[in-house]
C-alpha cells in the first residue's frame, strides 16, 4: 500500500512559510488532477525563484505578487508543460522581468481519437527562456537548484533540488495524494520508472510536489511507489498466462472492483505499462501496441 499524505492546510491565495527557504501559493483550481489546486513555490529571500506558477489565473498571479513584493523574481522554473503548471509563467515574466526555465515542449502526438481526459491538459505553447533539458543549475542569494531531468509523466518533466534544504521539487512526478497519470505518447511507463530510482539515489530529506502536502518519509514512499507499478505490471502477465487478450478484455477483469466509468482511463494507464512489457520482452503483441491489440507472454 502507498502511504499517502493527503492532510494540507492552506488558505487560497495567501502566502505560507513552510520552510526557512520556501513559501507556498495555492491557486483555487482544485479538481480531479490537482487536488486542492496548484501549490507555486517561492524558493529564497530578496531575490527568489517561482517554481510552477501555474494556471493562467488573474487572481493566482495577484497572490504571487503580493507574495513577492518588495522583492526581486529572478527565476520562473516550470516542471513540465501541463495547463496547471505552466501558463503563467508568460504572465509573470512580464510583471517581473524574470527568466523563464524548463524543458521544451517534445513533439507532440495526438491521443488516439475519444481517449479519455487523464489530464488537466497541455500548454502547447510554453517555450523557456533557458533550457534545462540536460540538467544544470541556477542559483541565487542563499539557494542553488538542481535541475534533474525526469522524463515519465511527461518528455520534458524536470524536478528541481533545493541543495540547501536537501528537499527537492517534484511537480507530477512523485504525489503525496495520488499515482502518477502515465498516458502515451508523450507519458512513458520505462522512462517513468528510472526517473523514480534517480530521485530515491538522491536521498532527499523531503519532497515538495506541485499539488498536495510535502512527502517526508522519502524512500519508503517511492519504494511504494514503484511496487505499485510493478503490481499492475505482475497482474498483466498473470492474466495473460491465462490466454491472449486486449486491453479492452483486461480492463474489466483486473479493474472489475473499480467503477466502471474508470475503466478507460484504466485502459491508457495499462497501454503505458504494456508498452513497458513489450519493450522488455515479456509480452509479444500482434502490430503497435494499442487499444485493441492482441497481447499474449513471450515465448
């Protein structure tokens, strides 16, 4: 079982220390894929970084004013490019005249058409100033941040560690509250998983992600973690030890005590790890992987 941390006290839009270096703004979007909403981070003292601004809200960039007033933003660091994230970075650079970095957006292809919404959707346009696609640091008066590259979630998702508090930035890829969504094309399940083992070799004393309250009890949670994924995997090849299938045959009989209106973002997450399977050469499949492939074990 994960052990999830869901308990976060807050007020919308008001501005909280909740570390010698680090205060929190949380933007009113909550909803089935942010949680309570966007937490933004302000990282140092006079001159800070933002990391994850967020949705492109009026009132959020307000409260981050605010927030910072009487200071100097330097930095805007975004984790990935999802409609939650990233928006107001454009906004804010423009109130600031802070530098916007991140990864690009990869090139992008479509969900296959009537996918379900796993997402709250894409900022297609978020392009940053400086790109950290490869790592690197930035840095300001009594903070340096790491930026790792953790591809998964999405291509160009990057976490971002804070040296001086050994606590690190997770955006979406590690969640207090829930799993991480996993949706091809651009989610990867085999991506997602060595990005997991980077972020555990680190040994961070807690994690900060975009939506939700800090994970303190760092290993054992990304040991759950992947247990978890590895779970799901197990419960694929058992049930194709039982004959070949399609994903649309799977999802009711490993899913059949979830929901059913579940069942087909269900389905995208499987895709995601039976594209991991195939690759590692423990399923074979009759074409591309997709909806309606058949899978069956390796020989």
């Amino acid at each position: 079982m994960i052990p999830y941390v869901r308990e976060i006290e807050f007020e919308y839009g008001a501005c909280d220390q909740v570390s010698p270096l680090i205060r929190r703004v949380v933007a009113n979007n909550p909803g089935p894929f942010t949680f309570k909403g966007t937490g933004t981070y302000i990282v140092g003292q006079g001159e800070v970084a933002v990391i994850d601004p967020g949705p492109d809200l009026p009132e959020h960039l307000a409260a981050i004013l605010k927030a910072v007033e009487g200071e100097r933003v330097s930095h805007i660091l975004i984790t990935h490019h999802h409609s939650d994230h990233s928006p107001l970075a454009g906004p804010l650079k423009a109130a600031t005249g802070a530098t916007i970095y991140g990864c690009a957006v990869k090139q992008h292809e479509a969900e296959e058409a009537g996918a379900p919404r796993m997402e709250a959707g894409h900022d297609l346009d978020f392009h940053p100033d400086v790109s950290l696609c490869d790592g690197g640091e930035v840095f300001g008066p009594g903070w340096t941040m790491q930026a790792i590259p953790t591809p998964g979630h999405t291509s160009n998702h990057l976490c971002y560690a804070l040296k001086e508090e050994n606590a690190c930035f997770t955006g979406d890829h590690i969640m207090g509250w829930s799993t991480t969504v996993i949706t091809p094309p651009d989610g990867d399940m085999s991506a997602y998983l060595e990005s997991l083992a980077t972020i555990r070799a680190h040994n961070f004393t807690t994690l900060w992600p975009t939506h939700g309250p800090p994970i303190r009890e760092v290993t054992p949670f990304i040991d759950a973690y992947a247990e978890h994924r590895q779970e799901r995997m197990d419960q694929i090849l058992l049930a194709l030890a039982q004959g070949q299938a399609t994903i649309g045959e799977l999802v009711p009989r490993l899913y059949a005590d979830v929901d059913s209106r579940l069942w087909p973002a269900a389905a995208r997450s499987m895709l995601a790890a039976i594209i991991h399977l195939e690759r590692h050469g423990e399923i074979e499949t009759n074409g591309p992987p997709g909806p309606d492939t058949v899978y069956r074990l390796a020989d």
